[in-house]
C-alpha cells in the first residue's frame, strides 16, 4: 500500500495534490486575473450564495443602527427616558414663550 501511494505521489495522481499548480481543471465559468470569477459569469448557486452574505451584511448592519437609534432614544414614537430630558423652568424661558406658557395654561383650566 506505501508502495502504491509513493508511486501515486511521484506521478502527481493523488486527489488535491495539483492544488498549487497553476494547472487548474476546466470550468463552466472564467476567473479574473485575482483569481475571483466576475458576477455575470458566476453560477447561479454562486450569486444565490453572494447574495445571501450581502442581505445577511445589510441585515446586521440596520439592526445595529436601530440599536443606537433606541439607546439614543431617536427612534419615530419612542419616548424619551425619564430624566434624560432636561427641564425647562420658566425663568430660563423669554418673555415670548413664559406669555405663550401662561395662555396656554390659562385656555386649559
């Protein structure tokens, strides 16, 4: 069995030893000069594959956005957090909006 395998390794026959080799088997597809196959001529399972890793990409990437816009409280509806908000006291106020602040408190009652 040593025999056969050293004399298959001579030969160069053993599976994946041209893996190094700029010898490469025919493919249904052409490569670039990196060595990356261009999207219009990958195989369909290649771009169903691409795509997949992109939508899955664009996925974490918006639900990390989210997450700060939530921690910031920036969020369309979200309520602020109780005591993130400064208080406004009527002396930091101008004169036009301490005016508006009385009629409106007066119109409610």
């Amino acid at each position: 069995d040593r025999k056969k395998v050293s004399e298959m390794k001579e030969k160069g026959e053993l599976p994946g030893q041209n893996r190094g080799s700029k010898q490469r088997k025919a493919s249904n597809y052409a490569e670039d000069e990196d060595g990356l196959t261009p999207m219009h001529l990958a195989t369909p399972q290649q771009h169903a594959a691409a795509t997949a890793l992109q939508k899955r990409a664009r996925g974490m990437e918006a639900r990390k956005k989210v997450a700060q816009q939530r921690a910031a409280g920036e969020l369309p509806g979200q309520q602020p957090k109780r005591g993130s908000r400064k208080k406004s006291s009527v002396t930091e106020m101008s004169d036009e909006d301490r005016a508006a602040l009385i009629i409106q408190k007066r119109a409610k009652g």
